[in-house]
C-alpha cells in the first residue's frame, strides 16, 4: 500500500513539474523571435516596438531606424555622388649614340 501511494505521489509530481515549467518560457528552443522582457512571451520580433531574433529580449527601434532581420537598422534615403579624375601628362626625351 505505501508502495503504491509513493509511486502514485511521484507521478503526480513528475506531471506537475512538467506541466509548469516549460510552459510559457520563452527560449531558442520555443521562440524564432523575441522575447518580451515582461510576459516572458515569444514574439514575432519584425516590428519596431518589438525587434530581435533568436530567443534574445525584445528591443524598441529608435525614431530613424526599422527593423530589419530582426535587428534595427538605420532608415531613411540619403545618396550621393563621386566622382574624380585626373589628367596626366608627361613626357621624356632620351638620346644617345
């Protein structure tokens, strides 16, 4: 009788502890985006309030930046042109005999 009363006691642990504590942990094995720092919630990770990758803690991107990959990265349009040249000229006389 006590035997099978440990053996029960046991198994119903082992399925409580199971039952808590993977669930809602968020970590590589069960998040491809982002973690959020306070639910502790898995999250797509592409926007810009909630940008990051592989399981790391979400971060807000700032007012110039997207996020891109899952990392934010600076935004806007900018350009420019280059351009050089250079003329060379040169000469030389040699003679001899």
């Amino acid at each position: 009788m006590n035997r099978c009363f440990l053996l029960v006691l046991a198994l119903a642990a082992t399925v409580t502890l199971l039952g808590c504590g993977a669930q809602g942990r968020c970590n590589p094995l069960t998040c491809g985006g982002c973690c959020d720092a306070t639910s502790d919630r898995c999250e797509v990770g592409n926007t810009v309030t909630a940008c990051g990758a592989k399981a790391n803690w979400c971060l807000p991107c700032a007012s110039f930046e997207s996020c891109v990959e899952g990392a934010c990265v600076r935004s806007g349009s900018g350009g420019g042109a280059g351009g050089g040249g250079q003329v060379g000229q040169g000469g030389g006389e040699a003679s001899g005999g």
